[in-house]
C-alpha cells in the first residue's frame, strides 16, 4: 500500500474560529522510509494577516497574495493521496482544516480519496505517555537554529517519527 506522510500550517488554532489552511506538504514514503515523491504548496488563504500573525507565520499578506488559492490546488492534493495510507502528527487537527477548505469549496472531505490514517501523535502519547508533543518540542528547538518552521519540515519529522515509533514498538502502527 502506499504511504504517504502530511502535514499542514495553518493561520491559527481552528478553523472554526476563522483560521485558515497556509500549507500543506505530501511525502511518499517508499518501504516505510522517506522519499519518494514529494507534493509542497504553499496557497493563498483568502483573508487577511494581522501584523503579529505576519511575524509569528514569517510570512506577508503581499507574500500570501502571490500564491494560488487552495480551490486551485484542491484536485491535485486528492490525486497526489488517493488511495494512500496516510501518516500525520496530530491528524483531527490537519485533516479537519484540509476538510474545512474541501467544505468551503462544496467538496466532499479528503476522506474519500484515502484509505486509513496513521496518527503519530497518538502513538507517541502511547509510547511515551509522559512526553509532550514531540515534533512540538522538536520544532521548537530547531526554530532556533533553523529560522521559521514549514510543513515541509513537518513532514520529515512526521515519517521519521513514525519510523522511531515502528521500530520501538516492533508492531504495526494503529490506525483510525
């Protein structure tokens, strides 16, 4: 089967307060390991930044204005997944602002186009209940040695998580 690992950044918390989809990255992960082929955009999300989401995002609303919207790249992120397992660090969270854009395109959600999800949050909050978020702390710490983070980045760190959660469990993954 074929997995593909993803990730998000978004405006803010929740879509339901008014944030909105920044980026999304896609990798394949070919017998579990990185890389294969890689879907990065970064899209215009149709409303406007305050000036301290600007500094917290590293990114500009003359910088966003440039970028497709994601109605424009909606199909080729269904056809880059469909019929891929998907691996993602904090799935109800990505998913549910993918879904989101999908509904205020009058689209039905990505769930269609995927098989099963694999949640590495929730597999690390079982391998190691009394960490934090992992790629938070992760995150965070190379912020500081590497300038802004990106879904991108988040990727990377998604399949080489699930790789250290596979291989210390020595079982196959939950999915949801």
């Amino acid at each position: 089967m074929k997995m593909i690992a993803l990730a998000v950044k978004t405006t803010g918390i929740t879509p339901t307060a008014g944030s909105r989809l920044l980026e999304f990255s896609c990798m394949e992960l070919r017998d579990q390991h990185r890389f294969g082929n890689v879907l990065f955009k970064r899209v215009n999300p149709g409303i406007k930044l305050s000036a301290k989401e600007e500094a917290i995002l590293y990114l500009t609303n003359s910088e966003l204005a440039e970028y497709q919207t994601f109605g424009d790249v909606a199909d080729e992120l269904v056809s880059f997944v469909k019929g891929s397992q998907l691996i993602i660090h904090d799935a109800p969270s990505a998913l549910g602002y993918i879904d989101h854009e999908f509904s205020l395109l009058g689209k039905k959600p990505l769930v269609e186009a995927y098989t099963s999800v694999i949640d590495t949050l929730m597999m690390a909050n079982h391998q190691w209940p009394d960490a934090s978020n992992v790629l938070m702390n992760l995150r965070v710490g190379l912020n500081k040695f590497m300038g802004p983070d990106n879904s991108f980045r988040d990727v990377i760190f998604t399949t080489e998580l699930h790789q250290l959660l596979t291989q210390s469990t020595n079982n196959e993954p939950n999915s949801l």
